[in-house]
C-alpha cells in the first residue's frame, strides 16, 4: 500500500522521535467487584471475555509493534483493572508477546498491580519467573471500616500480608499504594495507616486523596448528601502529615501524590510526567505517540471487535490513525503550543521542576518567554517559585503549590 505519513512540523522532536525508546501501558479491564469511588474503565461480571480479550490484546501489541518499528520499549506498566486476576501463564504469555514485538531495554521496569487478595507468595514469585519485577499493591488503607465502605474485598491483615509475601516472594521495587481523604476518615487512623505501612518497609508509597467521581455511586451518594461533605482541610493535614512522616522514613516526596526511596521513583510514570512518549494498549488506554494524543475506545467488546480485523501500517502512525484507526476511538494532534503547555503542567508535578534549559532544548524557546504572564502571576500567588537564573533557572511547585496544583495549571492551559 502506498500511503505518506503526514508532516507534523510543529511538534518538537522529541513528541515524534521514538529514539529515546516508550513507555508502554497494558490495560486489563476486569474486577471481581467494582468499587463505588471508582471511574477507571473496568468491569466487574465479564470474566468469561479474559481469553478472547488476552487474544486481542495480543493483535493489539503487535499492530503496534510493526506500525512504530518495533521501538525500544523501558518500562511495561500492567495497570487495570486487576491485572493480578491473571493467571502467572497468562501473564507469562502477555509478555514474551511484548518481548518478541517489541525491543525490551535491558534492566527495564516491569510492574504489575495487584490487589493484596491476589497476593500469596507463590502467585507473586509466579509473577516474577513470568518477568515481573516490580508490584503496585493497593492498599488504599489499614482500617478495616474505611476498606470496607471504599467497598474492597482486603481487609487490613491481608494487605499487611500481601506487603510481606511481596518481600518474601523477592521483590526490591515496590509501592504501596494508599489513599486518603476518605468519608468519615479521621486522622487518627491515617496516622495509623501509614505509621504500619512504613514499618513494612516499601521503597515506594503513593497517596492520593479521593475524589468523588461523577457517575460513579460515591459521587452520586455525595451529590445527593448521603456522604459527608469533603473536608479540604483535613485532607490537607493528612497530605502534610504523611509527607513528614515519608521523609523521616526516608521516602522522599519525588512528585506530588508519590515518595521513593534513592532510585525507587516509578520510572514508568516519570515518562508521562517528563512528557515524552508512551503507548496505551486496552480498551480506554491513551498514548503519547508520534506527535499525537489518542484513547482507544472504551467498550471491551467494542474494542475486541474492532481489533481483530486490524492490520498494521509499517512506520506511519498517522496514515494508521487517520484512515485505519481500528480500536482508536479519541485522536488529537498534538501542536507545540499544548505539547509545551502539557510538558510545563506533567513537568511542575515532579519535585525536580521544570528546566528552563531541558524546556529550551525541546522547544526552542525558555520558560519565560514562552510563559512570563502566567508564571510571575503563579509566583505572586505563592504556587510558584524559580530557583536560580539563567539557562540554570528552575520552575517548580511551591509548597502550598503543591496541594493547589491545578489552580497553578489551568493559567498554564489558558495560555
Ligand atoms: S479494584 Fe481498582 S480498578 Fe477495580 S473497581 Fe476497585 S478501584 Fe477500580
């Protein structure tokens, strides 16, 4: 077939290039059960779809692989969903698919996230002989009553169990992964959730605080004043307090809901955050490719269907996207003034900022000149700071920036 890619000529260099290798995202879209706060796109009720669906993702992965060159791929990130409902043969099988269609760096980040109902010793080293090196847990809390009305299967013994058998099954590189903010959650026992948690040692912990996501029951319960009403204050205390605690456990805060241990940081996430590219496989994935943004479309069935008739396109994603988009349901090319926008917001996330020299390089103009309005009038408002000067000046979130985030990024949008 002959077909010309088209010209992206104002996209930087390093949105195209897939030199400096991608991240790649495999989503699973199954859970026993679906919990109330939850908006990911997953499905409690359709397991019998897993074989059909691992077949297509397969297809998937290799449309993908021959389309964009078979790149170097740094890090695997199995999310979901529950990708710990897979069988340590599918998960095996998963791989070696990646494996063979893709050029898999060396030392590369392979993690997978697990619910610690699925967490035994034996099921987890079975993970790791399949080439898992890294586990997500989630946790989300150690309080018996708050697990049970975030409507998770674990109870606090078993999460505490599952970070054992995670040790025990060999692994160096995990997170646990936490939540906070939570109705009728006091800080008595968030304290006491992460007081436990850093006592079982993980090199990584995340916390985020809940949010009530149109759609889903919590949100429809809080809309409808059968949840109390957030408390923003509170939330901010438990934010603060377990950074404290975090960073005397030797966790340091590396980007604003994450902490690590020295060379811990979830590398995978760090390449959204650093804005370069990645590729989402799965029903409602999104990926940072070739000078576009794109999802895949939600439905499972809707994306098995449109999958198993897809065929690749050697070495032009455009042509791919535009004429031949199979399970692509969302397309949005991307120009430089969103690709900056975007890299200056995922970039602020991060404790090391943004590099007024990293930003130049890419995009061929310095912060200031590119942002000047927008950052002296964050400055002003205490969400932002500049260390240094010059082509060493960094841009970073301040303190109080960092829990009011997004009221710093939307100027950066409206831009
Ligand atoms: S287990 Fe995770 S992905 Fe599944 S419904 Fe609960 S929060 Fe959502």
């Amino acid at each position: 077939m002959n077909v010309q890619p088209l010209a992206h000529p104002d996209v930087s260099e390093t949105a195209r290039s897939l030199s400096g290798g991608i991240g790649l995202y495999v989503h699973i879209p199954f859970c026993e059960t679906k919990c109330p706060y939850c908006d990911f796109n997953t499905y409690a009720g359709i397991n019998h779809l897993l074989p059909p669906y691992l077949t297509a993702l397969d297809r998937e992965i290799q449309v993908w692989g021959a389309t964009l060159g078979h790149p170097t791929v740094n890090s695997v990130f199995l999310g979901g969903g529950t990708p710990s409902m897979l069988s340590p043969a599918q998960i095996a099988t998963l791989l070696s698919t990646i494996r063979e269609t893709f050029t898999i760096a060396v030392g590369a980040e392979v993690t997978a996230e697990v619910n610690p109902d699925d967490a035994s010793v034996e099921r987890l080293s079975a993970f790791r002989e399949a080439g898992v090196n890294r586990i997500s847990l989630g946790v989300q809390s150690l309080d018996d009553g708050e697990l049970q009305k975030l409507g998770r299967r674990h109870g606090a013994a078993e999460a505490l169990e599952a970070l054992a058998a995670i040790w025990d099954a060999g692994y160096t590189n995990f997170s646990a992964d936490l939540m906070y903010g939570l109705p009728h959650q006091g800080m008595d026992t968030w304290r006491s959730t992460v007081e436990r948690v850093i006592a079982a040692g993980p090199p990584h912990v995340s916390a985020y605080a809940l949010t009530m996501e149109e759609g889903t029951p919590f949100g429809k319960q809080a809309a409808d004043g059968q949840l109390p009403e957030q408390d923003t204050d509170l939330a901010a205390d438990m934010y603060w307090w377990a950074d404290d605690a975090f960073a005397r456990a030797g966790l340091r805060n590396y980007e604003i809901s994450n902490w690590a241990r020295q060379g811990m940081a979830s590398r995978h996430n760090t390449t959204y955050w650093h804005n370069v590219p990645y590729l989402g496989v799965g029903p409602g994935a999104h990926s940072f490719i070739g000078g576009y943004r794109f999802a895949n479309m939600k439905s499972p069935v809707g994306y098995m269907t449109k999958v198993r008739l897809w065929e690749a396109l050697d070495g032009v994603v455009d042509v791919l996207l535009r004429e031949y988009p199979g399970p692509v349901a969302d397309i949005d090319p991307m120009n430089a003034r969103t690709e900056m926008a975007d890299s200056v917001i995922l970039g602020l996330r991060l404790a090391e900022g943004v590099s007024d020299l990293t930003f130049r390089k890419r995009f061929g103009v310095g912060l200031n000149e590119a942002y000047g309005e927008v950052i002296a009038q964050n400055v002003a408002l205490g969400l932002l700071r500049f260390n240094g000067d010059g082509p060493d000046a960094v841009l970073r979130l301040t303190d109080l920036g960092r829990f009011l985030a997004n009221e710093a990024f939307v100027r950066f949008l409206a831009a």
